[in-house]
C-alpha cells in the first residue's frame, strides 16, 4: 500500500476516532442509566463513529479480484465504501436524534417524560440504522468486478444521473439534517429565554436558567456546528468530475474528521462526562447514574443551595 498524505491522516483520525469513541461507549453504557434517551443515543452516536473509525483504517489494496459474488461483495460493500457510508448516515441522524431528543424535552417536557421509554428509543435507534442502509444502497451500484482486469471498477453514469445523485446525497448528508438541527436550537434557545423571563423576580433561579441555556445551547451548537464545518465543503463542492479528484480527497479527509471530534467536545464542555470518565478510571462508576440527563434535572437548582456549582 502507498502511505500518502491521505492515508496517513485516515489512519491518524481512526486512532483518535476508536480511542475516543470507545470511550464514551464504555462510560455511557457502563452506567446502565435507566430510560435516559440522550445516553442511549449519544451512546449509539459513539457507536456510528467508532464503528467508521474502524473502516477507516487503511488496508493494503487486494491485486486480484475474482469475478465471483466474493468479488463483486468485496468491490460493492467494502471497496465501493458501501459499510462506511451507511455508518457515517446513522453517525448523522444520530445527531439529529440527539436534537430532537433535546427539542421534546425543553419544549414538551411533559409529553417527553410520558413517552421517552427505553423500548420507543431503541425502536428510534434501529430504524436510524435500517434507514441509513437504505439511503445508502445506491452506492453499491458504484463499482463493480472487472471480468478481465480482476479489478474493482468505478461505474459512472450519466451526467444528469449524477448530478441528480449529488442532489440527493446534499439533501440527505447535508441540508435535511443541517436544517432541522439548527431548528431544534433555535426553539430550544427561545424556550429557554421565556422560562428563565418568567423567574426575572428571582435573580437566583433566573441566573440558573440564564446558566442553562448558554451551557446547553453551547454543548448542543458546538457539536452541530463542527459537523457542518466538516460538512459543508465536501457536500457544496459535488459535482461529477468532482468524486475521486484529489479536492475530493480534501474534503473527505476534513468530513472524516467528525468521527472523532464528539468525544473531544464532551470532554472539554461537559462537566458530567468528565466526571464520568474519572469514576471510569478509577472503577467507581455509578451504575445508575446518567450522564447526559435531561436539562430540568441538570440544572434545576437545589431549594437548600441556591449556590450550587454548574461549572
């Protein structure tokens, strides 16, 4: 195999990408949090970025394929990327779960305790991973086996067949997801801002309110934000002589690098999960205890200590 600049960097970003999500697998699942939709699904967005980290792993490049289903598996699942794209689609609607998860909770608090159960969740979670495959499928049309050259071989349609294709892939990598996240905080933000008007009498609790729309507002947009910037330049630039060029290589190595970033963000901007992470360490993990709670019981401030600390 030729280790290029791009590889290296693959290789680079899926370390980082296993040990950080691996990580976070351990933390959150360690901590059996009962019903807590955030965990479970910030545990199976850590489970979407690991499991791409691991396909993102160079490999040396097979000399011979055989014009066999063996083959044509091999140039259509792993050659033509078919596993990695549907792993980097549920990494996304992941995120998006995430917002939503975030939207019922501030918005319709009432109705979100009701019905949030463990079973609607995982349900939610399956039918992220089944719709991903799906959305994906029209990738394993991309390669296929040379009969005489034992190679994979990259299929390309026609020009309006492909631009229709990148249409499709920006509406549904980019712009849907994109949208409805940036929608989700908005709403968010402004629920915030009329719950904490309400306690204006109360400097204390208006000051916790005020704490808590910047920390969560902040922990959400930053981890929505990064997945734009790393987005944004691989999704704008499509067009058909644009797949494999070496712009392509650029701007795919920067997408890539949202596999790894999440746990970084938490790290940095999410008390509880630092916390988490040392109890981990140290083999004191609280089994019942979540980590990324809903944000009524994260920053409810106690009646006895006004003063308590949210840093």
């Amino acid at each position: 195999m030729t280790w290029s600049w791009y590889v290296i960097c693959e290789l680079i970003i899926a370390i980082l990408g296993i040990t950080g999500n691996i990580l976070v697998i351990a933390v959150v699942f360690g901590r059996r949090s009962k019903s807590r939709s955030t965990d479970i699904l910030v545990g199976n967005l850590a489970i979407a970025d690991f499991v791409t980290s691991i396909l993102l792993i160079p490999h040396p490049t097979v000399n011979s394929i055989p014009n066999s289903l063996t083959g044509a598996f091999y140039c259509k699942v792993i050659e033509g990327e078919f596993l990695v794209w549907t792993t980097v689609t549920a990494s996304i609607y992941s995120l998006v779960a995430v917002s939503l998860d975030r939207f019922f909770a501030v918005v319709y608090p009432i109705h979100f305790r009701r019905l949030a159960s463990r079973r609607l969740v995982n349900r939610i979670v399956f039918l992220i991973w089944a719709g991903s495959s799906i959305l994906m499928v029209r990738v394993l049309f991309n390669n296929t086996t040379g009969a005489t050259t034992g190679r994979c071989v990259y299929q390309r349609q026609e020009r309006n067949l492909e631009i229709l294709y990148g249409i499709y892939i920006f509406v549904a990598h980019f712009a849907f997801p994109t949208a409805l996240m940036l929608t989700t905080q908005i709403v968010i933000a402004r629920s915030l801002r009329r719950e904490a008007a309400r306690f204006v009498s109360n400097e204390s609790t208006a000051s916790f309110h005020n704490i808590a729309r910047s920390r969560v507002i902040t922990l959400t947009l930053t981890v929505v934000l990064i997945y734009v910037i790393c987005w944004a330049p691989d999704q704008i630039a499509y067009c058909p002589n644009y797949v494999r060029s070496p712009l392509s290589r650029i701007d795919n190595a920067l997408a890539i690098c949202n596999s790894c970033v999440n746990p970084i963000v938490y790290t940095l901007r999410h008390k509880q999960f630092r916390e988490a992470v040392k109890d981990f360490c140290r083999n004191a993990t609280k089994r019942n205890t979540p980590i990324f709670e809903d944000l009524e019981s994260q920053f409810q401030p106690e009646k006895s200590n006004p003063r308590i600390e949210l840093s």
